[in-house]
C-alpha cells in the first residue's frame, strides 16, 4: 500500500487508484533496495575494472622483447652449467676408476703410472670399465718397476698426502725423505 498516495489525495483516494499507480509504478521505476544493491554491484564492478587497466597499463609498460631475450639467456646459462656439471661429475667417475685401477694393479706411483694412460681415449670409451682395465694392465706390462708389491721397502706415493691432517706419513720415509720433507714444511 502506498501511504504517502493518501496524503497527498486526500478524501479522492481509492484502492483501485493505489493499485492503478503501484502497478504504472512498478514499470517506469525499481525498488529502492534493489537499487541499492545493483548500485553497490556496480561500485564493485567499477572497482574490478579500474584494477584491470592499472594490470593492463602495467603489462604495456613492460618489455616483452626484453623478458623473452632475458629468458632465453637464461635457458642458455642453465643448459651451459648443466652441461659443465655433467662434464665434471663424468671427470670425477673417470678419475675415481683409474685412480682404483691403479690401486688394484699396485701402482707405486699414482702420478707416474697415471701419466702412463690415454686419459683423452678413455674419456671417449664407450665401454670405460674394460678399456680402463685394460690401459692399467698394458702399462702395468710395459713398466714393471712401477708396479706391483713394495717388498723392497720402497714408499708407494700416491701422490696425495696422508693423514687426515694433510701430513706425510713420516713413518715411511727413508732419512733423507724425512729431512727434505720437514726443510719444505718449513719453508
């Protein structure tokens, strides 16, 4: 019912006027709540696209051509570093075998005998293990005085330092060894 038809009518007002006037109303005009609420939608939404220009203003600021170049530098230095660390840990299994080769032939020297081998072939085997094996057993043949038991009493160099600390292992140094190695820790 409308109550402020009444006032403004008077003694002329009549229901049917009241639902003459609710129904024209109702087609020329919305309800205050519902406005009120599409009205805060449309704030809302307002807002949602204010937001969207500011990403997309930003997005056109930016430089494409730049990221896509930034990005392909980096995919280079990443596949460059992968392969450098796929190069080192195949250097370090390649030395780790040899080195192990050598100890099971007794090598007395590590350094002499090592240089004995093609480490450019074996690098390129197909089959390491076998031509490594083979490689330390054809120089082991060549150069007997390299290899093989240290019954004699000579020192086995494997050319690293012994111990934990770093030091030489002193007790197996003839004197003269002895003195030169305590002249160069002095030095």
């Amino acid at each position: 019912m409308l109550e402020w038809l009444k006032t403004i009518l008077g003694e002329s007002y009549t229901e049917e006027i009241d639902k003459k006037v609710s129904a024209e109303i109702g087609k020329g005009f919305v309800a205050k709540s519902d406005f009120n609420a599409k009205n805060e939608e449309l704030k809302a939404v307002q807002g949602q696209l204010a937001e969207a220009g500011k990403t997309i203003e930003g997005f056109q600021q930016m430089d494409i051509e730049g990221i896509k170049k930034a990005s392909e530098e980096w995919k280079t230095k990443y596949e460059e570093a992968e392969k450098a660390h796929a190069e080192k840990l195949d250097e370090m299994e390649l030395e780790s075998k040899v080195e192990a080769a050598l100890r099971n032939a007794k090598a007395k020297n590590f350094k002499a005998a090592k240089a004995l081998l093609d480490i450019e072939a074996l690098k390129a085997s197909k089959n390491r293990d076998a031509d490594i094996h083979a490689a330390v057993e054809a120089a082991a043949a060549e150069n007997q005085f390299l290899f093989g038991d240290s019954a004699d009493g000579a020192r086995v160099d494997t050319g690293r330092e012994h111990g934990a600390g770093g030091n030489p292992d002193y007790s197996k140094m003839s004197d003269e060894e002895y003195y030169a190695a305590t002249l160069k820790k002095k030095e």
